[in-house]
C-alpha cells in the first residue's frame, strides 16, 4: 500500500476522507499539508485527532526528507479542484476556470464524471475533457440581496 493510501485509511477511520496532499516551503520550512473533508464539514477537533495519529505513522514512514512540519486542514471554501473526485465533490458550486492558452471564465459547475465536466456560464453551457484544463478554484461569492 503506498504513502498515500495508507494516510487516506487513517483518515477514513475518523468518518473523514482525503481531499488532496501537498508539500511546499514556508520561510524555509517544509510543510507537508494535508487536506481532508467530512460531510456536515471539518472542524479543528477532528484535524487535530487525525494530526495525532498520523504523527506516529509519519515518525515510521516519513513523508519528505528532511525537517518539516505537518498540517492537517479543511480545503476550505475556495479551493482548488485538481482530481475528478474533486470536481464530483463540487458540482453545483461556483467555479473559475483557466484554460491554458486560452480564456478564463467563472460558471456553475453542472457535473463532472470520470472523463470531464460541464460548467453553466452566462453563454451556455461548456464541456470540457480533464485534460484541456489549467487550474479550476471554487469561488464563493457573497450576495447581499435579502
């Protein structure tokens, strides 16, 4: 079982799943970021139970060389869509999208599948195959009307 099946069943063991992993550097730290998702949502309490048991598992099979410091979090509200599960999670949620080379534009995101996704914009509808994508963020946007 690989690295990151192992981290996803420790986290599945807390009712939660494995939304994405990240490493990147933060003033000369290492942050080995994990991010997870719980229906009804994720709360510091849980990021902290799963922090608590992977920090063992980590100590036996640690993730990057080297010094660095484990994050357990919520993708948050905004948050990047790289995966199909990821997109699947997101249907019906605002989302940006940049196609490399080409344009951008914000939309509805109607479906996604295990090949692509369709996106409702102000023109119409638009299917797009994963791998025509650049980046996709979810966007929340705040509405004033009561």
């Amino acid at each position: 079982m690989n690295l990151e099946a192992q981290i996803a069943k420790i986290i599945e063991a807390n009712g939660a799943a494995l939304y994405d992993i990240e490493t990147v550097k933060e003033f000369d730290e290492t942050v080995f970021r994990i991010y997870i998702t719980k229906a009804g949502g994720v709360d510091l309490d849980l990021c902290a139970a799963i922090s608590n048991q992977l920090s063992p598992f980590f100590d036996v099979h640690p993730p990057v060389s080297g010094q660095y410091r484990l994050e357990v979090s919520s993708p948050g509200i905004e948050r990047k869509l790289a995966k199909p599960i990821h997109f699947k999670h997101a249907v019906g949620e605002n989302v940006k999208v940049k196609i490399p080379g080409k344009e951008r534009f914000k939309g509805i995101l109607k479906s996604a599948d295990d090949h692509g996704i369709v996106v409702e914009t102000k023109e119409g509808e638009v299917s797009l195959g994963y791998e025509q994508l650049g980046s996709v963020r979810t966007y929340f946007e705040w509405n004033s009307q009561h």
